[in-house]
C-alpha cells in the first residue's frame, strides 16, 4: 500500500469527508430509510449493501474527499465491493469484537482493499467508536480468529474475534474519534473493534465501505460477486459492474440486492461450512 496511508501503521484519520449540515442531511435520508437511529433493532440485512437501491450511499461513497484519500493509497482506479450501515442505539451492549475484515473474505491481494468509515453521527469513547491497533505490533499479518456465535452482543456474524493469546487488544489499540461528517480508512488486515454504546442519548450511526482496485480476485466461493466503479475504469472484468439505482428503493436494485445476498450467502456462510465440514 502506497500514498496516503502509513502501510506499516494501517489506518489513516479522521479526515474531513463532508459538513456536519450534510451528515444530518444524509441521516435523515437514513432514518426515512430505516426508521429511527435510536431504534437500531429495525435493521435487516437491508443495512449491507444499501448503495444498490438508494442513490444517497452512491453520493457518500462517490464523495470527493473521501475518494481522494482511497486514491491516494489504491490508485485511480476504484471499485467498492461492500457497504454496511454500523449502527449502535443509546444505552446498548452492542459490540464488535477484535477482527480483520479480511479473514473471511477472499479477496486478493489483501493489501489491496480498505475499509473506509464514515461517521453520520459524532462516534465517540462514550458511544463506542472505532479502535485500531497498529498493524507494527503484529507484522500486519493475518492473525487466527475464534468464533462464539452465542454472544449475540457481538455484531460480527459469525462472533468472531482474535484470541488475547494472539493479540493484547485492549493494551494496543488507539480510538479515534469522529464528528459527524469525518472519517477514517483502515487497512484489510488492520485489527480493530469497538465498544458498546454507553451513552443514553446518542445513537452512533457510520457507513463502511470497502474500496478496492478492480485487479483485486475473489478466491472463494462458487458465485460471480458484483462491485460498482466509482473512479477511474476496470480493465480487468473481475466482478460484475452494478448499474446506479436512480431512485430510492430502485426496483432494479432491490431484485440486484436479493441476488447479491444470495451470493454472500453461499460464497461466505455455505463455502465456509464444507470448509469446516
Ligand atoms: O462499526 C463498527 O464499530 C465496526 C465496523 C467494522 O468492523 C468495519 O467497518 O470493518
């Protein structure tokens, strides 16, 4: 990884994405989407991939500033192949445990997609934002994760995290704080987590979305994934290119976001089990 990232260190920010006037603006579009950020529970697995059937997350991952930075560290050319709303309601355990985005997702070179997280609402200590640990302290390699589905404060799917004999977390990990409107970038194998929401008034709602360089492969899995081109072009034809929905809850998109489900399903929940089989 080159650019606007140190690739030793893994994460990057804040940095300034868009006004806090345009975080509320793009909240509310949220909540008229998904109903009230202080009523997380409503979210279904509509909250991946959202960009396919509402043009506002095409507007935030398409932002100016925020693709001058994936640039800086990926090159011209961008595709993003996931978003996720990350949403914790006041007063709430919810958690995600240490991990690395890229332990089960296949895509190599590694090296070669980032998360980047933007914040609608202030992320803070108080209500559990993000926090990084240097990829120094662990050679930036990938690190063995456990799994513990039965812990259903864990947002993660499958309740993974990396075992403390493998990683001190709560030893090394730096929180970094966000207004609205700020964002940060983390490297694939840049461990990070964060905490529960312990405030009783502010919903912490952020996007993540995972950028990459179209030469980027999918290794696992038996189904064709899809991504859409934000910058530059694909001269590589990897992943099938996903139209702009042109309007909220675009039919074209929804039927394109049923498939795609499909797709994650057997390619991450289905492959993994006769992995494990
Ligand atoms: O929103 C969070 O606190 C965790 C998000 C995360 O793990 C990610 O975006 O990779």
């Amino acid at each position: 990884m080159k650019g606007g990232m140190d690739p030793e260190k893994g994460f990057v920010g804040p940095f300034h994405a868009f006004d806090a006037a345009q975080a509320t603006a793009y909240l509310t579009l949220y909540e008229e989407a998904f109903g009230p950020a202080s009523d997380a529970s409503n979210l279904t697995d509509k909250r991946f991939q959202s960009h396919l059937y509402l043009p506002f997350v095409v507007a935030i991952m398409s932002t100016e500033a925020i693709l001058k930075q994936v640039r800086a560290v990926l090159g011209p050319d961008l595709l993003v192949w996931f978003t996720e709303w990350h949403v914790k309601r006041p007063a709430s355990s919810s958690k995600y445990t240490p991990h690395q985005d890229s332990t089960y997702a296949g895509l190599v070179p590694a090296e070669d997609v980032v998360t980047v997280w933007v914040a609608l609402t202030e992320a803070t200590r108080t209500n559990g934002c993000l926090e990084f640990v240097p990829m120094t302290e662990y050679h930036g390699e990938q690190l063995p994760h456990v799994e513990d589905p039965g812990d259903s404060a864990n947002l993660l799917l499958r309740g993974q995290r990396i075992a403390s004999e493998h990683l001190d977390f709560t030893a090394k990990a730096v929180p970094v704080e966000l207004r609205p409107g700020e964002a940060t970038i983390h490297a694939f194998r840049c461990v990070h987590a964060s905490g529960p929401n312990r405030s009783d008034a502010s919903p912490r709602v952020g996007l993540a979305i995972r950028y990459m360089k179209p030469s980027v492969r999918q290794t696992q899995g038996g189904r064709r994934e899809g991504a859409m081109l934000v910058s530059g072009q694909d001269d590589f034809g990897h992943f099938d290119l996903q139209p702009l929905p042109s309007e909220a809850w675009d039919r074209g998109g929804l039927a394109l976001h049923a498939r795609e489900m499909e797709v994650m399903r057997v390619n991450y929940m289905e492959s993994r089990r006769k992995e494990e089989g």
